[in-house]
C-alpha cells in the first residue's frame, strides 16, 4: 500500500528530483559491460532513466502499478510488471541485470538468482545492492531495525548467505562489499 500512495514516490522525488539519478549510475558505471541492461525493481526509475540517458538500452522490471506508471509517463521508458521468474523475458539478453533495495523483497533469494542467471548473456554481470543482516546496526536494533519491516520485507541476507545463494546459481562471485 504505501507504494500505491505515493509516500515512496514523493520520499525519493525529494531526495533526487525529477532528474534522471546520474550520481547513482556514474557511482558504479566501471561495473558495467556492454550496453544493455534491466532493472529489476527500479521503483520511481531514476536510476533507469540515468543508464538511458547514458545510451545503454533498458528495460525495468516492477510490480507495483503507480512505479510502473511513472517509468513509462515521466520518463517513456519500457516496464515489464511480470516478475523475472516467470520466464517472460528472452534468455542471455541482457549485459547487466542491476536491483537496488529489492532482494529483500523477494522470498526465494536463490530461485531469484538463477532467473538472473539465465536473463545474462555470456559475460554478463549482476549488481544487487540490499540490506545487510550480519551489519552492526541491525546486530544491535535486532527487530527495531528500519529494515525489518514485515510483511513487505521477507528476506533479509547476510554476506554468507547472498555468496551461498550466488554459488547455487552459478554466479561467479566478483566483489562484496
């Protein structure tokens, strides 16, 4: 529900603006092969529109409707609202899978992982950026922590167990960090 009111939405928009997220893109560009690359999770699409802006081709995968809307009608970039397990999209397509704050959403981390894995084309790379339940603060706060937050957040990994599920899905681990 509260990505369908528009409190996500208005939090980010007044953290970036209405301007594509070139901070962010620029942030880890040298990670970046090729010149494609799908979003899993894009949100309000800030960072989709920066790796556009850039000349590479996207596509963002999102399942909330309002994300899906801005994507498409203040940036006019392609959305697919199907989850990537669905098999929906074409294998070995994309250079670069990329889901920023997303895994942690998802119930089936290593299920997830090998959907990734065959969306990659040969060589391709996939950068996840989400919670940390071995960090200190979540250590300390326990079920206080911002990140614990049921329902909508099911998954919480640690370093262990985001390099297990890596490994189960044959994704050659580059870098943790």
């Amino acid at each position: 529900d509260r990505y369908e009111s528009g409190e996500f939405q208005n939090r980010i928009v007044s953290t970036v603006g209405w301007k594509p997220d070139i901070e962010k893109f620029q942030e880890i560009r040298s990670y970046l092969r090729g010149s494609s690359l799908l979003e899993i999770g894009p949100g309000t699409g800030h960072f989709l529109a920066a790796a556009a802006q850039a000349g590479m081709s996207v596509l963002g995968v999102e399942t909330s409707p309002a994300h899906r809307r801005i994507i498409s009608e203040v940036w006019k970039l392609p959305v697919h609202e199907s989850p990537i397990e669905a098999n929906q999209l074409p294998a070995e397509q994309y250079d670069n899978v990329v889901s920023f704050n997303c895994l942690e959403h998802i119930p089936d981390v290593a299920g997830h992982f090998r959907a990734v894995k065959r969306l990659l084309a040969p060589g391709g790379r996939f950068f996840v950026s989400t919670c940390n339940a071995g960090c200190l603060v979540a250590l300390i706060a326990g079920k206080w922590w911002s990140m614990y937050a049921p329902p909508d957040h099911v998954s919480i990994p640690t370093f262990d167990s985001m390099r297990q599920a890596g490994e189960r899905s044959a994704l050659r681990l580059a870098k943790i960090w």
